[in-house]
C-alpha cells in the first residue's frame, strides 16, 4: 500500500482517490500514480452528472470499509477525477487490511 494515499488524520484517515466514471461496475481497479502522489484507481459505473458519480463513490467506500454514509466525506476535488475523501473513525492500519482482504463485489 502506498504511504501516499492513505494518510492519518484527527479524524480518521484521508484517501486519495482517481475516479473512472461510466465503467460497466464500481470497482477497484487498481493504483494511479506512484509514491506521494499515489491514488486508489476506482471505475464507477455512475455518471459524473449532478454528483452522481460522487454519491456512488461514497457508497462505494462505505461498503467497502464497513461504515455508515455519514463517515464519509469528500473534502476535495468535488468536480475532479481526483479526489480525496476523509473516512472518519478508521486508522491506517484498519484501511490498509481492509484494502489488502479484497472488497465485495457490486
């Protein structure tokens, strides 16, 4: 996992993420980037219209990292591929294990 996209923050943890919209399925695809700048490559099936895309993604990582909606929160790059999101209540580590164990399947 690389240093650079999962950060720990008085809240819980930041994640750095590069959204793929209008792919067939929300998914993980993989890592964009490398080092600092690196971000978890995530295709959402969502269009990026009206926050569409944006809805999704936070569905998406709540599934994923077993928490309610309402710890998730874009804190930038709202209208951008790359985005950050603050997932509140998690540690690096617990992010890092639930990246590495796999993800459900939508």
């Amino acid at each position: 996992m690389s240093a650079g996209m999962i950060r720990s923050v008085a809240q819980g943890v930041t994640l750095a993420v590069r959204a793929q919209p209008g792919a067939k399925r929300t998914a993980i695809t993989g890592i964009y980037g490398e080092g600092a700048a690196a971000q978890l490559k995530i295709a959402v099936q969502s269009p990026p219209v009206e926050g569409r895309a944006n809805s999704a993604l936070i569905a998406f990582l709540a599934e994923t990292f077993g928490l309610p909606k309402n710890q998730i929160e874009i804190v930038s790059g709202e209208l951008s591929r790359s985005k950050v999101f603050v997932l509140r209540g998690v540690t690096v580590s617990q992010a890092e294990a639930k990246l590495l164990s796999g993800h459900p399947a939508k």
